[in-house]
C-alpha cells in the first residue's frame, strides 16, 4: 500500500478524498474548499460557515481543517473526520439549516441525520450534543474500495500550549481510536517487506510480493 510522507502529497490527498466523498455521498453538491492542515488543540478538524478564503482577488471559498496532530490515527478516522466536516458543509450551503448551536460546539439532530446517511456512527454527549463520530463498517468498506494511501506524517504538538477558543476534540471530530465498539477495521502487515493491508474482519492473508503470512498489528 503506497503511503504519504510529504505535506505537499497530503494536500493533494486530501482535495481527491473530498472530491471522491462529494460525488460519492453528496451527489457532488459541495463547492470545493480550502482544505488546510493546521494545529488545531483539542480538535480534529472544523469547517468554516463564513467563506474565510480569497482566490484570485475575487472567488470565496470555505475552509475545511484536518488537525496536523491527529494524523497519526488509523486511515479511516482522518477519512472520517472531513466527512464529518463535509456533513456541516452540506447542511450550512445545500439544506441551508443550522445544525450546531452554543458557539458551535453542540451537534444538534440535523447534524445527526446528515452524518448516519453517509455512513458515520453517531453518539450524543451532554456537553457536545450528537458530536462523537466514528465510521461505520460501510465507510471502510467504502475506503477499501477506493485504495486510499496511508498517511504516515503528523505534527507532534507541544505541550503546555495555552489557547483561547478552541473547539474540544468532541466537537470537532470523532470518537478516538478504540473507543468505538462498532468499528471493526484491522490492519495486517508483511514481517518482510512491510506492505500492509485493511480488512473489516478476522482474515488470512498472504503478501504477493514476500509469498509471507502477514501479521494484525
């Protein structure tokens, strides 16, 4: 499996992936945004209601983040967070409702409704309302499909940071890793040459380059 270790080769990555999910789950209804990766502490990502970006001195654009220090999850989490993002696009410029309240941390029921119709696991909290997003079986079915590269870069945050504003990952995101029962994705790796692979169940699986078993990590 080919893998990501250039900025330049995220952005890039990134802009395909919103494409591919627009067309696929959006019936490709969402302008194109700015898609930034930058620190966001306490957050996986945000999506921008006002057009924040200027191209060409006259075309706005909305902004969509990736957290820079969350990429280290597994693939289908940093999937599912612009799909998350991409669910406050659709109803902010398509269905033209509100779908948080409280300075925009608290995911209300259309949030909710938008989410589980393109394959995201929903789950409410007090504080954050329907904020915890996490990919259904479907969604990795749906990333395994596509072949998407593995992201092997991540900015390691400081600690000690103080900010003012900032979104909590709840509100921002999905669920960490291992904290969604639902979410079946296991990856294997070659003891040889490394390739790895993704699967949603308990499988056997032979590298075609090595001729070895690989391995769940």
């Amino acid at each position: 499996m080919k893998e990501i270790t250039k900025t330049s080769r995220l952005a890039g990555q990134l802009e395909k992936l919103f494409r591919m999910l627009n067309e696929d789950f959006f019936d490709g209804q969402l302008e194109q945004p700015i898609i930034t990766i930058q620190s966001t502490p306490r957050a996986y990502g945000h999506y921008s209601v006002s057009k924040i970006w200027t191209v060409n001195g006259e075309e706005q654009k909305h902004e969509i983040n990736i957290g820079a220090g969350t990429l280290d999850r597994d693939l289908e989490y940093t999937v599912g967070t612009l799909l998350h993002e991409m669910c406050h696009m659709y109803n902010d410029t398509v269905l033209n409702v509100q779908d948080c309240s409280r300075g925009g941390t608290y995911h209300n029921k259309q949030f909710k409704a938008t989410a589980e119709a393109v394959g995201l696991i929903v789950t409410k909290s007090d504080k954050y309302g329907w904020a915890h997003t996490a990919p259904s079986d479907a969604l990795i079915e749906w990333i395994l499909d596509h072949d998407i590269e593995e992201i092997r870069i991540n900015r390691n945050e400081p600690t000690g940071i103080r900010v003012v504003g900032g979104n909590t990952a709840a509100s921002g995101g999905l669920t960490p890793i291992g904290s969604n029962p639902n979410s079946h994705s296991r990856k294997y790796l070659c003891p040889c040459c490394g390739n790895s692979v993704r699967a949603t169940k308990q499988v056997n699986v032979i590298c075609g380059d090595c001729m070895e078993r690989m391995i769940a990590v």
